[in-house]
C-alpha cells in the first residue's frame, strides 16, 4: 500500500492512500480547492482528465503521489517535453537501426505508459547517461520495424 | 589431470568468456550513447580524418551511434555469444572421447570386442591422415577431431542428442533447448541470410521461432541479455552434471582387455 504525505503548501493537496485516478475525480468534484484562478488549463495526461477550471496534474514520485496545481512548469513536467531543451520529444530515425528516443530518466515512466497504451513495441537501454552534472538520459529503442511517424504522433497528440 | 577438471576448467574458460563479451558489449553501447549525447548537444566533439582534413558532423554521429549500438554492436555479440555455445558443446564433447574414446562407437561392446547387432557406426577420415599418425592415441585423436569436425556442422539438436546418448546429463531441460536452437537458428540467419527471416531459420528455431518468414532479426537487449544468462545458465548446470558423470565409477573396457585409462573408484 502507498503511503501519500500531507499537504505540505497551498500548491499541494495530498491524496489519500486509494487509486489516483479515483482520487483525482474525487478532486476534480470538489471544485478544485486550492487552484489558482490564473491557471486556466487542465493536464491530466495520465488520466486523461479534462477541465477549464484550473490547472491539475498527478505525479508518481519517490513513492509520493500528490495533486499539484497553478504551475506551468509542474504542469510541462508531465507532458511530452523534453524536460533539459524543453522542446517536444522528437522521435529520431535512421534508416537501418530504426527510430529511437532520447528521453530524460524523470520522463521515461510518462512516456513508457504513452507507448504501452498504443501498443508500441519498444525496449529501453538498461542504463542512461548523466553529462555534466545534468539529467540522466536515457534511449528508447523502437528497432528495424518502428514506424517512426506513428510514434511521433502518439507523442504530440499525449501532449 | 581427471576428465572432471578438465571439464570445470572449459567450463570456467567459456564463462569467462561470456562475462567479458557482456561487459564489452555494455561499456562498447555506454560509451556510445556518451558520444550520442554529446553529438545531440550540438558540443564541438568531431572525429578528424587527417588524410582528408575531413570533420565527421556531430548530427551524423548521433545517428551513427544508434545503428552502431542496436545493430551492430548487437549483432555482433551475439555472433560471439553462437560461437561461445559451439565451444562449450563441442569442447565438452572433445574432452569427453578423448577420456572415453569408445563411446564414439555406442554400437560396440568392450566386453566382447565386438559391434552389437547390426547397426555400426561409422566415423570418415582420409587413409592419408592415418598413415602419418604414429600410435593408437594419435589414430584415436585424429577421429576424435573428425567426430567433432563433422557435428560442427549440424544442428544444435544434434549435438544435445550427441550428448544424451553418451552422457546422461539431465540438462538443459526442453525449454531451454528450445531458446539454444532458436539462438543458433538466428544466428545462421544473419551470418547466410542477411539477417532475412527464411524456411532455414523456422525449421531450426521450432518452436522457440520469433519472427515471421520475411522478417529481419532483431537483436534488442533484453534478448541479448537473456541469451547471456541462458548461456551461462546452461554451461553451469551441463559443467556440474558433467562432471558428476565423469566421476570415479566402473566404466567399460576398451578393446575388450586393454585398460582405458579411465577414472576407477577409490
């Protein structure tokens, strides 16, 4: 069982140890305590959870799991950018190894969930590369048979 | 030095050699996803060919990097890793005649000196290659290596009936079989094949087949990796049993009188 930590700020609400999606709509119901007015935008790109009322997104930390809101940059944490250039992730190709993806280690479990509900076919390096001090990257391989178009489009359409 | 040691000894041979083709194989794709990165970055790392003065692009080399990494790095691996399972088979198949040269025959009774039933087994060597050999020892090792010579070329399925027709091993259980002739099976693929899914590989690999005719071989890294550990798995578990059989145990006699130098109980 995951153990969720209290509120610790105005920016946070804590979960209560039941499943996120559950927990989220249950959120989402109570008229989104706590959310800044300014933040007009939903993601919820885990869950698929869509609303104008303010700013939502869900992360998997550490073991922590909690509702963060009003910031843009919490919220592009979770969507499929590329977290060091801040770019949308780009699905790069060759033509014999096939497509890849270089992916920061933050962000692999976000875009594994993206690839495994379309039933992409991938495997990932067993480790990833730390260069000066910043985020670990990691590489998603598609191999010979990826079809790199489809991928890419998967990618900007969970963004 | 006893058949049992010899057989450990190959045994840690093969192993050393599979653990040192893993770790190649890791620090060989670390140390060009290091390159990728840098190559990505845009940071002014270039290869400088100095006959032609010319810079190889940092965005050629993030491209290079993957085909390098996923296919050929891969591949050859895993090239590596078909020939470490031919050595082990085959060397333990050496070790094991040599110690126990009648067992090239299994048709022939040692108490008799003769061929049992009908069925005799039959062993090629050029008349040439004989008549220089100066002893019974050196004959027997020329035939030795021709047995071995000729199972090279079949398939592994045949070497594991080789084997349980003479050893009695126990292992490597049906499953693990299976994955050895599809990983042989592969293999062969991209050595005669380019690497084209075809009737040869389906027929070989059976049931453990993984692709479709048409198909190119993938050599992803959990595959890669799970051929590491079956390898080692198998030369484990066939090293053990191989060398309890081996052991100190009444054994035939070869040529019906004469000793054949085999382990007798203590």
């Amino acid at each position: 069982m995951r153990r969720y930590p209290e509120p610790s700020g105005p920016k946070e609400r804590a979960l209560a140890d039941e499943s996120p999606k559950k927990e989220i709509l249950r959120f989402l119901e109570s008229g989104f305590a706590g959310v800044p007015e300014e933040a007009n935008k939903v993601l919820s790109y885990n869950m698929g959870i869509q609303s104008s009322h303010g700013l939502l997104t869900w992360q998997e930390q550490s073991g922590t799991l909690m509702i963060e809101s009003g910031l843009h940059s919490v919220a592009r944490r979770l969507t499929m950018i590329d977290e060091m250039t801040k770019d949308g992730l780009r699905v790069s190709t060759d033509g014999i190894a096939g497509p890849y993806l270089m992916v920061p280690v933050a962000q692999l479990d976000a875009v594994l969930a993206v690839l495994d509900r379309h039933k992409v076919r991938y495997w990932v390096d067993a480790d990833a590369i730390s260069l000066d001090n910043e985020p670990a990257i990691t590489v998603i391989n598609f191999g010979r048979s990826g079809q790199a178009a489809r991928i890419q489009a998967i990618l900007d359409e969970a963004g | 030095m006893p058949l049992s040691d010899d057989i450990r000894g190959l045994a840690d041979q093969v192993l050393d050699r599979v653990d040192e083709a893993r770790e190649f194989y890791v620090h060989s794709r670390q140390a060009w996803r290091l390159v990728q990165q840098l190559a990505r970055k845009g940071r002014p790392v270039g290869i400088v060919d100095l006959a032609t003065k010319r810079h190889l692009p940092a965005g050629d080399l993030e491209s290079r990097a993957q085909k390098y990494v996923t296919v050929q790095l891969a591949e050859s691996t895993f090239r590596d890793l078909s020939s470490l399972l031919e050595d082990w088979i085959l060397g333990l198949i050496r070790l094991w005649l040599t110690a126990y040269p009648e067992d090239m025959d299994l048709n022939f009774d040692p108490a008799t000196g003769q061929r049992r039933g009908k069925k005799q087994e039959e062993v090629q060597i050029p008349l040439s290659r004989l008549l220089h050999l100066r002893d019974c020892s050196a004959i027997l090792g020329g035939l030795i290596e021709r047995v071995v010579r000729d199972l090279t070329y079949e398939r592994p399925d045949r070497w594991f009936r080789y084997i349980d027709s003479r050893l009695s091993l126990g292992c490597p259980g049906a499953t693990q079989r299976a994955k050895l002739y599809e990983m042989k099976a592969a293999r062969d693929c991209l050595e005669h094949n380019r690497g084209v899914i075809n009737r040869d590989y389906l027929n070989k690999a059976g049931t453990a087949a993984r692709y479709a005719e048409g198909d190119l071989v993938q050599i992803d890294e959990p595959y890669l990796m799970e051929c590491f550990t079956l390898l080692r798995d198998v030369t484990v578990a066939m090293a053990r049993a191989a060398g309890i059989a081996s052991g100190p145990k009444p054994r035939r006699r070869l040529h019906g009188g004469r000793s054949s130098g085999k382990p007798t109980p203590p």
